[in-house]
C-alpha cells in the first residue's frame, strides 16, 4: 500500500507534486475508467465529489493535473484507494536531457 504525506507535496512544473524526489501525477485514463466502473456520469461524479464537472474532464483528458485536496475527493466519491489514480516516479537528479 502507498501511503503519502499530502502535507509534505510541493507543486511543481507542469501541475505534477513532488514529494521528496518522487514525482507524483494522477493518472486520467485511471479515474475515467473508475467512473466508469462505478456507473457514473462526469456530472454524479461531480455532486458526488464535490469537484466541478468540467476539472474532472479536464483531469480524464490529461489537460489539467489536480491539486491533491481534489484527489481526495475524487478517491473518496470512488471509494478507491489513492494508488488507484496516482502514478509515481522517482526522478534522478543524475540523469541528464543533454545528448
């Protein structure tokens, strides 16, 4: 089981949180395919969650990365558990872009 810190999360480029050196990002296709799952439109997952209509496809689209106080939201309306949705990477800060 992943336990996470949302409190120790810093925002970074891109939307995307950092927790340590730990690149944490939810994963869109992830929570359509959980909605689905649960029988529920954008719009019941919205009232349900409290989360507006249009964040939660922007969210499945991949066009916008949620602040982690809407993730708990969005995995408590689904009654998941939050490495369900969210994608963890561990960035090396040896590796470098330059060719």
């Amino acid at each position: 089981m992943i336990r996470l810190c949302y409190h120790k999360l810093r925002p970074i480029v891109g939307g995307m949180q950092l927790w340590g050196d730990i690149l944490v990002s939810v994963d869109g296709s992830k929570l359509r395919e959980w909605r689905q799952r649960r029988l529920l439109t954008l719009r019941e997952l919205a009232v349900k969650s409290g989360v507006q209509f249009h964040t939660i496809h922007a969210i499945e689209t991949g066009k916008q990365e949620p602040r982690m106080s809407t993730v708990r939201k969005l995995i408590s309306a689904l009654d998941i558990p939050a490495e369900e949705l969210l994608t963890l990477d561990r960035e090396d800060p040896d590796q470098s872009t330059e060719a």
